[in-house]
C-alpha cells in the first residue's frame, strides 16, 4: 500500500495517473466480484471513461485497439446483431446485441490501455489487484468459518431453519469463487515475474483448497481442469497449444453430441451427480435436439428461454424443461447463433490463444489455464451473455497484461495498434 501511495505522490505523466487509475481499478476488481457481481459492469465503464479522458488523443481506440482482435469480436458481435432479426422477440434481442457489442469493445480499448504502460507503471497497477485479491480471499475465509456475516448484512439473512439453507447461503457467492478461481492466475503470473516463485506454485492449489469448501460444483471443475492445464502447458508451448486446440474445438464444435451422448448414458439419473447437475444434463440434451433443427443459423439471438417446447418432458413435475438459458455457454450460442456463430466463436478463441502462445512461458502457463478456466465454467454455469460475467472474463484479460513484465519503456516500443 505504502508503494501506491508514494506512486500518487510521484505521479507525472498522464500514463502514471493511469497506472493509478488502473491500480483502483485492480483493488475493486476482485471485492465487487465477490460481493457485488452486478457492480463489476459501472466500474468497467467508469475506469474506461475516465482514463479516455486522462489521456485524450493519444488514446483514441482506432490508434491504439488491437486490430485482430477488434475485427474478431467485431464480426461476432455483429452476427449477434443480424441474428437478432430471427428472434422471438427482435427488439430486445437487438437491444442485448448492442449491449453485448459496446461491452467487448470497451474490454478490448481497456486492454489495449493497460498494453500501453511501462514495467514501472504495470508494476504499480497490479499492486493495486495484488491487494484487492488479498483482501477478497480474507472475506471468503471469514464467510464461509462464521456463518456468512458480509453477505448477510449486504444482502439480508436467510432463514436458518429452512431446508437447504446452507446450499442457499454458499450459492450467494457463487459468482465470486468463479472470478477468485479466474482472477488467481493473473495474480500467479504477476507474483513469478516479480520473483516470487514460490508463492506462484502455491496460490492455485491454495485458493483451490477454498474453492472446495464452496458449493460451486462448476468453480471446482474448472479451475482443477485450469491447474490440470497449467501442469500439461508446462511440458512445452506444443502442449498448450494441444490442450487449447482439444478443448476449444470440443466445447464449441462437438458440444451437441456430447450432450446427447450424456443423455443417452442416463447421467440425468446419475446418482453419483446431484441434482442440479442432472437437470443440467437433461436439458442439455434437449437444447441439442433444437441445435439439430436450425444447425446453419440458429434460432436467434437471446432467445433460449422461448425455444418451443412441445413434446418434450420436463426434468420433474414443477421444472422447466429450460430455464431462461441452458446454463452451457457453447450449447447458447450453437442454439441461438447457430454453427456460423459457433464458427465465429472458434476463431476468436483461437485467435487469443495465438496471442497467449506468444507470451514469455509463466504468463502464456497462466494464460492458458485462465482460458480453461473459464470456457469449463462458461459451459456448465451462468447465460454467456450476461454482463456481469462477459466483463469479469474481460476484466481477469485485462490484469493478465498488467501483470506481464512489458519493457521500460512500453510506449516507445509497442507498435500501433
């Protein structure tokens, strides 16, 4: 703390007041996570707005923006857009699109910002997320030994008597432990390249041994398929790349048929599953049914929760047979985007991973599992277009960069764009 401190008294260029701002940013990151999932979205757009205007013309998006990227999530958003007109609803569809496409472009000019600051001023803004992360995981510890006190006073008691009260109050943070499970390894990257070896190993298995004591069953998987990865990366970039190409092409490609051959090995009964893992495999392999009816297009953007049901059986009596998303993020957009959407897709994911491939080797290790990570837990858990969870996976990219060392000098050494 006492390092941001004197960095606010020594503060002289516009990049070294965004490295502050960037700092603030990192601090609140993981807290809103935690706490205020919902919050996470004002912070993106507030810290965005405020460093434009820090740094004027020479921050304008079309300058500095990655142009790869830009055009990737660009022509996906659009599509988005264009599938809208299909859509049981049209109007809020386009609406979402929009949202949607402003939100990844903001992501992307915040990412390109934070390319833009020097080893010193990186080394002052992810000290800012160092601590936020610290903080965070003393609220965890502290919620889950005394019975949920923060959440409590934030969000009001549950009944202690009720049944399942316990699932209900670890549920609450659910959300949280999924961007603790993201955001811990930007931080593993950030404490190698600072020479922190050791706590670098270590922070992964440790916050892991905290995820276990949630009821995230989707956090749990994958952030052990994250560790998994990270180990496997390790053997050389041939590895990552395996792994990356394997899960990428599976998840988005193949994801139908996995669904239906889940279906067709009963795991909906399973009984070594919970329940909420059988309703998910149940309606899995009905959203694959109607992805195998309007393959090319889909059905339209947003519209998972109107897709017709007729003929099909509910999971139990007083279930949907699909709730307003299917809780699959490759699954949602096949159903709604159709394979040109899931094509589109593909190719964004590759595309970052060329970008995670040509990282020095700690931060490409960490970068890779990071995307694991996440794609395991956007395929069991939450609508892949919700804000909140669009921004945090934009917002862990964005301290991804902060944490990798840059040069001393980044803004005379990056190239435009």
């Amino acid at each position: 703390m006492s390092v941001l401190l004197e960095s606010l008294a020594g503060a002289r260029s516009r990049h070294d007041h965004l490295a502050l701002v960037l700092s603030l940013f990192g601090l609140l990151l993981p807290l809103l996570g935690l706490l205020a999932s919902k919050a996470v979205v004002p912070l993106v757009l507030a810290t965005a707005g405020l460093a434009a205007v820090l740094l004027g013309g020479r921050a304008l998006p079309w300058r500095i923006m990655d142009r790869p990227v830009t055009l990737g999530f660009g022509l996906l958003a659009l599509w988005c857009l264009v599938a809208s007109l299909w859509s049981f609803a049209p109007g809020e569809a386009v609406t979402l699109a929009l949202r949607v496409g402003v939100l990844l472009l903001v992501l992307i000019y915040l990412c390109a910002l934070a390319a833009s600051l020097d080893q010193r001023q990186r080394r002052v803004a992810a000290l800012g997320f160092a601590f936020g992360m610290a903080l965070t995981v003393v609220l965890v510890v502290v919620e889950f030994s005394f019975g949920f006190p923060v959440s409590s006073a934030l969000k009001g008691d549950l009944d202690r008597t009720a049944f399942n009260y316990e699932y209900h109050a670890y549920s609450r943070l659910n959300r949280g432990i999924s961007a603790l499970a993201i955001l811990v390894w930007p931080l593993a990257a950030l404490c190698w390249f600072r020479g922190w070896r050791v706590p670098a190993l270590a922070l992964p298995p440790a916050l892991f041994a905290l995820v276990m004591a949630s009821q995230s069953s989707a956090t749990l998987l994958g952030f052990g398929l994250g560790i998994l990865t990270a180990a496997i990366a390790a053997l050389g970039r041939w590895a990552g790349r395996l792994v990356l190409t394997l899960a990428v092409a599976g998840a988005l490609l193949a994801s139908p048929g996995i669904a239906k051959l889940m279906k067709q090995a009963e795991l909906d009964k399973a009984s070594f599953l919970g329940e909420t893992a059988n309703f998910r495999v149940h309606i899995w392999g009905f959203v694959a049914d109607r992805i195998l009816e309007r393959p090319a297009f889909g059905w339209g953007f947003d519209s998972s929760g109107s897709i017709p049901t007729e003929g099909a059986t509910p999971f139990r009596a007083d279930k949907e047979v699909i709730p307003s998303h299917p809780h699959n993020g490759p699954l949602q957009i096949l159903l709604e985007l159709g394979y040109v959407g899931g094509a589109l897709t593909v190719a964004v994911l590759f595309l970052l991973g060329r970008k995670l491939d040509g990282l020095p080797a700690p931060g490409r290790l960490c970068g890779q599992a990071m995307l694991i990570t996440v794609l395991v837990i956007a395929s069991s858990a939450y609508s892949i277009w919700q804000s909140h969870w669009l921004t945090m996976m934009g917002a862990a990219a964005l301290i991804l960069v902060l944490a990798l060392p840059g040069s001393p000098d980044q803004r005379k050494t990056a190239p435009p764009g």
